[in-house]
C-alpha cells in the first residue's frame, strides 16, 4: 500500500463553539464572524495573523468565502470555500493542513456556520441541489427524512436491526447532551421508552430519528506544531485523514460509505487500528449513519452495527463513548456546522477543553463526516484521527 503523505508538523487548535439557538435573525456572517473573532481571542493572535479561511455554510448565499474576506477585514492568501455539508469539517482540515505543510498558509480558521430564520430550512430544501429541486421535491418527497426513511428500512430489513437499536444511540447521546450549555435538547432527558414512543416523521424514521434545524457556529485554528507551541496553545497532532466522494454509487440503497473504501490507508497512515481510538465522533443526522460509519470505519463489521450498539456501551463512562457533546441529535443541527462539530468536539477532547464532558483518558479521537444528499445519498465521506498535545 503506498501512503500518502502524513501530516507531520500541522497542529490543529482553539476548538470555538458559537452558542446554538434554535431561531435567529442574525445573519450566517454573523455566527461565522463571531467564530472568527473567538478563534482569533482564544489564540492570542492579531486578527492579521490569520492568512488562510476555509468556510462552509448553507446560509451564507449568494456569498461566498471571497466576500467573508470583506465583511470580516480579511487579506489572505489562502482560501477555500467547501460547501460539502456534513464532511465539511474533515475535508476543511484536510486542505488547511496541506497548506501549511505547504507555506501557502501560516494560520488557517476552518469555520462552518448557518443561521435559522423563518423561511431558511424551507429554502434549502426546495433549492438543496439539481436532483432534489426536479426529481425529489415534485413528488413531496422534500428535505432529508424520505431519502433517510428508505436507507433505515433497508438496514433494518437487511440486517434485523429493531428501532431499539438507533434509540441506543439516540438515548446515549441526550443524556451526553444534558452536560453540554450548548445543546439545544440537554435539558430534555430522554429514555428509551420515550424513544419508541415517538411520533412517526416518516416510516421507519420517529421523532427523535430527527435533527433539530438551528442556528449556531463551529471552528478551531490550523497551524504548525511550532507555532501553537510559541503561542501555548494546546493542540492536536493529525495522525491520519482521509475523504471519498460519490462511493459505491452502484449499490441501489446506500448501505456503505467512502470511509469502508479507505480506513486501511487512514489507520496505515496513522499508525493504529480501531482498538486504539479512545473516542468515536461521528456525523449523525440520523441514527443508521452512526451504524454505519461504526462499521465502515472497521470497529465491527458491515451489518453488524445493532449487535455492536447492543454490546458495548456508548456513554461517556462507557467502553466506546460516541458523540460525547450530544451531537446533532442532542445539541441541534446547525447547519453545516454540524460538519464541523466531529472535529472540534474531537479537539475539545483530547486536549482537555470540553463545553460538556470530559471523557476519561481520552488521547486518540476519530471525527467521521457524511454530507451532501443530492439525491438518494450522501455523496461526501470524510474521516481524520487526532491525538492530542494537552
């Protein structure tokens, strides 16, 4: 196997939450801009030492990254715009990393924002992609839920998981969320009963299958190890990253993503395997993606993520804790945000600076991405694994 280059000498650091709020007529530059500016304070730099910016926002149009630089006063000269949704936190990591490596770039902020206005969640779906707005959205068949509703019922029929198995998942992750100031839903306890109880949205998918649309912010910082050493930052190191697009576009119902094409390279790369994660933070808009990544990235095997959530346990204190904030089923989906909140919980920690809980001994995470439904799947996968330099 040849390897592609690591990521020697990139730290990533400054993990930055701006606080959710479930509506907001403040702009996505708004919650962008105030991500930047507490990436630049907790930093301790001068707003002109930051000369790279990767962002990612739903919201944000018609703007695009060229005109943050504008509004926020910016002269860089790197720049990125990856309007990849849930993968969005992994691939802006990736590219910053590379532009450091590079000299193209000596401080990266890696924002990914959305506000939540009465009309917004309305306007994305209608407008999400050429697919959806001609061959979904005709049909009544808008937004996430259907396309989410078939991948779960066929994972369910394929491989005998029970809506008891996602309310695991489900369940773990709210109560992760009631230690978390920023979850939207951490003061709404959650039991399994509870779960199964839900209303249905649509078949086989219930009420607490679903994300909670919000506004909100996410971001952290992309330098050398020398300079976040200079700085007294603690840090992350990036073991290994990896991204796949548009993966196994033949199965006819999504069952396997990118990450099942390429988690050789990414534990090769970082010089570990599964066993040695200590944490999994994974994109979950729906409770069979966490499944599947459980599986795609090698902790168990394909159709084995039920018996998998059925044996091991996903809390905080547990023997695989997954999504230790609460993650987008706990705290909100804030737009592409969400793409970001893998990695920066990750961050948040192996370098010992959580909003919620701390996990115990935590040193090796794996933040997972899924983004893009243009039509019947995700189209973007992304993974990176972090050890932390508290």
């Amino acid at each position: 196997m040849t390897l592609p280059r690591g990521y020697d000498g990139v730290a990533i650091a400054c993990p930055v939450t701006v606080r959710y709020a479930r509506h907001s007529d403040r702009s996505a530059h708004w919650h962008i801009g105030t991500a930047l500016r507490e990436l630049i304070a907790q930093a301790g730099i001068a707003k002109a030492e930051v000369d790279g910016l990767a962002a990612s926002s739903f919201t944000l149009g018609p703007d695009t990254s060229i005109a943050l630089t504008e509004h926020f006063g910016l002269s860089p000269r790197w720049l990125d715009w990856i309007p990849t949704g849930g993968a969005s936190g992994v691939m802006a990591l990736r590219r910053a990393a590379r532009a450091v490596q590079a000299g193209d770039a000596s401080v990266v902020a890696c924002i990914g924002g959305d506000t939540a206005d009465a009309g917004a969640f309305g306007d994305l779906v209608r407008n999400f992609s050429r697919f959806s707005r001609e061959a979904v959205y005709p049909y009544g068949a808008a937004g996430p839920n259907g396309v989410f509703a078939l991948i779960t019922d066929h994972y369910m029929r394929t491989h005998g998981a029970e809506r008891a198995d996602f309310g695991r998942v489900v369940v773990a992750q709210r109560s992760h969320a009631r230690a978390n100031p920023n979850a939207l839903l951490g003061a709404k306890p959650l039991t399994i009963d509870d779960y199964l109880a839900a209303p249905p949205v649509a078949t086989p998918l219930h009420l607490f299958d679903c994300v909670m649309p919000c506004a909100g912010a996410e971001g952290f910082l992309v330098m050398t190890v020398e300079r976040a050493r200079r700085l007294g930052l603690p840090y992350a190191v990036i073991r290994g990253a990896i991204e796949r697009h548009d993966a196994y576009a033949d199965d006819p119902i999504a069952e396997r993503g990118g990450w099942a094409m390429d988690r050789d390279t990414l534990y090769a790369q970082a010089g570990l395997g599964p066993g040695d994660v200590d944490c999994l933070q994974a994109y979950d808009d729906y409770p069979v993606i966490v499944l599947q990544q459980i599986e795609d990235l090698g902790f168990c095997a394909k159709g084995e993520g039920a018996a998998f959530v059925r044996r091991h346990d996903l809390g905080v204190g547990g023997d695989f804790p997954v999504n230790s904030c609460g993650g987008q089923l706990g705290c909100g989906q804030a737009g592409a945000a969400g793409g970001f909140l893998p990695v920066v919980e990750a961050l948040r920690q192996v370098v010992r600076r959580p909003i919620g809980a701390q996990l115990p001994d935590a040193r090796i995470a794996l933040a997972s991405g899924y983004g893009m439904v243009t039509f019947d799947r995700c189209l973007a996968t992304a993974a990176a694994i972090l050890e932390g330099r508290p």
